[in-house]
C-alpha cells in the first residue's frame, strides 16, 4: 500500500504531515511522531583537522587537547583515534600523487616503535625521492604489532605499486637484514645509514684493543667524509690490511 493511502491507527481517517517528523490524525487530531529520537548522548561528528592540528604541533599532546575542549583524555584518545582514521579515509588515494612520473627513484626505509597500552607496535616507513630533488614523498604507513619482522616489512613494500618499484635505483636502511637482503636481490645500490652502521661497527670492534678499535673509526669516519674516489680506495686498503 502507497503511504498516502495509510490509515490512522486510531479512526482509520485519512493522515497528514504535521511537522518534519509527526503526522496527524484528520479525524480526532491525534498527532504521533514516525522517527523516534536517538536514545543516549549525541554523537559528536569527529573532523579530521584534529590529527592535522597534531601534526602541524598546533596540539602537542593528548593532555593539552583535553583541557582545552573540556574532555577527559580517554575522550580525547577516542577522538584523535576517529580524527585518524577518517584522515586516512580521505586521504588514502591520494598519497604519491605528487610523485614526478617517469624519474629514477631513491628509497629511504625505516620503523618505529610506540608502546601503546602496554603492547608494542612497529610502524614501517617508506620514503620516496626522486635522485634529482630533494622532495621525498612518504607511501602508506603500515602499523603492525610486535617488534619489527621480515613478514612486516614485505607487507609495507607490496602496498607500493610495481610501476613505482621498478623505477627504484637504491635504498637507504639501518641495516635490517631483510631490506639488505632485498636491495641486493632487486640489484639495488644499498647505503647504510651512518649512525647505525658505527653503533655496529663499535659493538663488533669490542674493548679489547682500544688503540686499533681508535684507529679503525678514524679511517671510517674518514671515508664517510670524502667523496673522492682515489682517498676512498687508500682509506679501504688500509683497513684491509687492519
């Protein structure tokens, strides 16, 4: 049956609209409503500026943004989390839109940990950057728990599409063998990065011989600062013959 044709429940008359939501009775002008109201407390429409604000360092932590909109932190957690989610909604296509086509790339990769309510979770980034500029442009964060695995970060590469991969000519880590691993396989140019390849080198060299441990730094520090290729080659002979 058509609605214009229902019949009023009490008098079986014929029903008018009576506001946005009740109707009325033509016959004993009883009125009801069709929708009933929402029981429990509002629902507050989470904007997405909130995690923006935090980025930008407009909102420095959880605690300030509380106090200032008069929340508890639970809320305040519960509204950044929303704020979150409803960012990467938006934005979740549009990440390397900006990429320049058809440049050879270079690719800086990296995780880090945050204790959340007492469990650990990695968050795997992945840099792109054209060789020829000095932009680089973040793929999609992944976010695991536990520590950092070679599972995790075969996971953060496939998100990337193969177009872009195949335009990668090298790689900068902190070593994670499965991102060495994978830059030898995929004939990619791997750089070390330079602060844990010392903190490396330090934990290899021990403390047994501090003056050849003193001298061994000395000529890698070297070799990191020079860019010529003849120095290079008299700096890596004497540390082979060390």
């Amino acid at each position: 049956m058509a609605h214009q044709h229902l019949k009023s429940a009490c008098c079986r008359a014929h029903i008018i609209k009576y506001g946005g939501k009740r109707r009325q009775c033509t016959k004993c002008r009883k009125t009801w409503i069709i929708r009933a109201k929402r029981r429990g407390p509002k629902k507050t429409r989470t904007k997405k500026d909130l995690v923006e604000q935090y980025f930008d360092k407009y909102i420095s932590n959880i605690k300030i943004l509380a106090k200032k909109r008069g929340w508890s932190e639970s809320k305040a957690q519960r509204e950044m989390r929303k704020s979150l989610r409803k960012y990467i909604e938006e934005n979740i296509k549009s990440y390397l839109k900006n990429l320049p086509q058809n440049e050879p790339l270079l690719a800086v990769a990296d995780a880090i940990w945050h204790r959340i309510e007492k469990e650990k979770y990695t968050i795997y980034l992945i840099f792109l950057r054209p060789i020829k500029s000095k932009n680089a442009h973040i793929t999609l964060p992944l976010i695991y728990p536990g520590h950092e695995t070679r599972e995790g970060w075969a996971e953060a590469w496939n998100v990337i599409d193969t177009s872009i991969t195949e335009r990668i000519k090298a790689l900068v880590c902190d070593g994670q063998k499965y991102l060495i691993a994978l830059g030898k396989r995929k004939g990619w140019q791997v750089q070390r990065c330079q602060f844990h390849f010392l903190a490396n080198l330090q934990m290899y060299l021990g403390v047994s011989d501090r003056k050849k441990n003193s001298v061994v730094l000395s000529l890698v520090y070297n070799l990191f600062k020079t860019d010529s290729s003849s120095k290079s080659s008299v700096i890596l002979e004497d540390l082979r013959k060390i």
